[in-house]
C-alpha cells in the first residue's frame, strides 16, 4: 500500500507514475487527499474537546469547595455535551479513515523509474539472453505427447481425482519433480537463503499484508468455512513472517526461501498456451524472498536475478530475462524481471520466473519495519522471486532434451534422480 506521505509530497508525480502501469489515478488521490485533511481536521477538534474536558474536569471539584454549586453544574452540563460532541467527532473519523483506507488500497504500487512504458507484453523490454537452442528431429513431440509417450505424468487420473489442472505425477516424472525441488532448495539455501516450510493456507490478513487482496480473490481457492485461503504462492505465507515485527537493521538482509505447491483459479484460462503443463490449477514452486533496507533493496534485486539465471543455466535451457512494461506488471511490484525459457517443440517461450522489488508497499500493508543505529522505526523493503516454478521447467526439460533413445536428463539433476534417461 503507498503511504500517505508518497501521495501527498508530490500528487502530480504520484498520477504520472501511476499512469505508467495504466491506472489513471488523479481523482482518486485528490479524494485520498480530501480525506486526509478532514481527518487531520477532526483530529484537532477532538483533541481540543477533549482538552476542554480536561481543563473543566479539574476546575469542578475546586468549584464544590468553595460552594459555587451552580457553577460546578455548569461545568458539568458543559463537559456532558464537550463528552457527546466528541463521540460524534470519533465516530465521524473513523468513517473518514475507513474510506481513506479502502481508496488507499485501490492504488497500485510506483513502478520503478526504469520500467519501461507500454501496457502490454509486447512492450516488455529483453535484458538478455543465454543458452543454446537445441535442434530437434522434425518429429519432436510437444511435452504433453512426451508424457504419455513415457507414462510419467498423468492428467486425465488427475481429472479423475479432482479435476482439469491436477495433474498426477508418476515413475519418472514423479522422481524429476522431487529432484527439481530438492536441486532448488540445496541452490537456495548454498546461497544463504534460510529453508522454512510453512503452511499451504493463509488467513485474509496475509492475503491482505501482500497485496493478495483484495485485488486477487478470483485467483485464489477459498475455504468459507474458516475464511481460510489456499495460498497462489510461498511468497505469501514467508513474508507475512515478518507482519506487525520490527527488526534490528543488523539482523538484515533477511533472506528465506521455500518449497509448497500452489493454488491458482487461473480463471479463463483456455487455449493451446494453457495445454499440459503450461498452465495448472495446483503446481509446485521453490521462492526466495528477502528484506533489506531500502539503501539495499536494488542491490538485492539484482543479486537475486544473478542467482536465479545460475540456475536456470546449469539446467542447460536457452532462457531470456526481461524487464516488465508498466501494464504488465502486477499491482504490488515496482520493478520485475521475468525469466522465459525457450520450448523448442512449441517453439515459443515458457514464463517461469518472476523476481520483483515491492520497496515498502508489501511492508506499508505488513507494518514489517525496522529500526536502525539512530532508533528511528522505518519500513523494511521486501523482494521475492521463483526460484523456481517447476511445470514449465520440466516442460521445457523434456522438450529440450528428447532423443531417440529417450529424454536426456540434466547433468546437474542426475545426482538427485540416479538416472540419466527417461525412457
């Protein structure tokens, strides 16, 4: 969520930036203004209401001593309406804030200065590139043949269990999703990051603390009974760690990452850009997140890009990395950097990375602060990535690699999987 101060320092600069990711802004922060000057201005009658009230309060009993009955009455009728005018006052604010707050949180995040302008993927400008393509046999097979073809993954059992986009892993498709998560998490954790396992479901304050909602709620699976949300990522639950804490600047940066599956409505959803692996409604991931100050923030953000390309080269894919536009970027990020994978039988390229900087909108919503040498409290920056999601991976994985003999397996997987075929 932006603060107040951001709105307020430079309203014609906040609607310019806004503008970027599409969001004409301009009424909204004038109102957002409106009503953080009634606030202010309630604020101040209260609190002379309340002073008046404690100005009579201690004048009443004086009054008693000296037999001025009637002007102690007085006082009293005074400080009985000063009592009921401020209740008014208290309420009215509270309204004020309510409002101000449910307009606050319809504004998106400032994109960072470097995001480039354009509403649509199209316009997302390519950092680099890295990897070779490999040349397949005209006859390479699209991976959803591939999994049939070796009976590792099957979608119509899973259709069976639950339903469209539940796939069930198997043999050695199973053993390759085990590998990956494990090859992940052993990256992640050489590079300092800290292993949790947290829960799979969340409550509407850590949807909210990230920024899940409430500009996500079609997207995600709730359970109603308990107000319970399946979570659309780790990013959600690890980051919501460090809501309502205040931390010692020493102790960061704060770096995490986590293994879960993931829960997605991915709600109209359709077409061939959505067959096999391509698109799920439960899939796994391994995240990282940090929190840094926000000296640091960039410096961590380009530190967490580095690492994510290391392994995305290790597994010998042909990959890009690209720097979001304005309108394709989501409502919590400042600056994101996507990782595409090349799929050489779909020919095309497979999203399977997203590292994003929020500086302090996640942490404004979280009140995850810290507090430095000159005992100032101050807004953490948080910062996330996948690192990585596995469907598209091993999509592009078994594409990639198939040869007449059978799908060749990373060399950097082959300790984890104790097979170098799948066949």
């Amino acid at each position: 969520m932006l603060t107040l101060k951001q709105l307020r320092e430079n309203p014609a600069e906040a609607v310019k930036r806004l503008a970027v990711k599409g969001v004409q802004a301009e009424a909204t922060i004038a109102q957002i203004i409106a009503l953080d000057d009634r606030r202010k201005a309630l604020q101040t009658e209260l609190d002379a209401n309340l002073g008046e009230q404690n100005t009579i309060a201690k004048t009443i009993g004086g009054l008693m001593k000296q037999g001025r009955a009637d002007e102690a009455q007085a006082a009293k009728e005074r400080t009985a309406v000063l009592k009921e005018a401020s209740k008014k006052l208290e309420e009215q604010k509270e309204s004020t804030e309510q409002e101000l707050n449910a307009l606050l949180v319809t504004l998106p995040n400032f994109p960072h200065a470097s995001v480039p302008v354009g509403m649509t993927a199209e316009d997302n400008e390519v950092v680099r590139t890295g990897g070779q393509v490999p040349e397949l046999p005209a006859d390479a097979q699209p991976h959803w043949e591939l999994i049939k073809k070796y009976d590792i993954i099957d979608f119509d059992l899973g259709n069976k269990l639950t339903g469209a986009g539940f796939p069930v892993y198997k043999r050695q498709g199973a053993v390759m999703q085990r590998a990956l998560i494990s090859y992940f998490l052993d990256k992640n954790t050489a590079a300092g990051y800290e292993e949790v396992i947290p829960p799979y479901m969340v409550n509407e304050a850590s949807g909210f603390g990230t920024g899940q909602l409430p500009d996500k709620e079609g997207q995600m699976y709730h359970v109603t009974e308990d107000n319970f949300y399946l979570i659309p990522t780790a990013e959600v639950p690890v980051t919501n760690i460090f809501r309502d804490v205040v931390l010692d600047e020493r102790d960061l940066p704060i770096k995490m990452t986590a293994y879960t599956p993931c829960f997605r409505r991915e709600a109209g959803s359709y077409g061939k850009d959505v067959r096999g692996l391509n698109r799920l409604h439960q899939f796994d991931k391994v995240e990282i997140v940090q929190l840094t100050t926000p000296e640091r923030s960039y410096e961590a953000l380009e530190g967490m890009v580095h690492h994510v390309e290391g392994i995305v080269k290790e597994l010998e894919l042909p990959y890009r990395i690209l720097r979001l536009s304005g309108g394709d970027m989501s409502f919590t990020s400042a600056l994101t950097f996507d990782f595409e994978v090349w799929s050489a039988a779909q020919q095309r390229w497979l999203e399977v990375s997203s590292v994003s900087n929020f500086e302090s909108f996640q942490a404004n919503r979280l009140k995850a602060r810290y507090k430095g040498e000159d005992k100032k409290t101050r807004l953490v920056h948080t910062l996330n990535g996948s690192s990585l999601a596995l469907p598209r991976i091993l999509a592009a994985i078994l594409e990639n690699n198939q040869t007449p003999e059978g799908i060749r397996v990373p060399k950097v997987l082959t300790p984890y999987t104790r097979f170098t075929l799948i066949r």
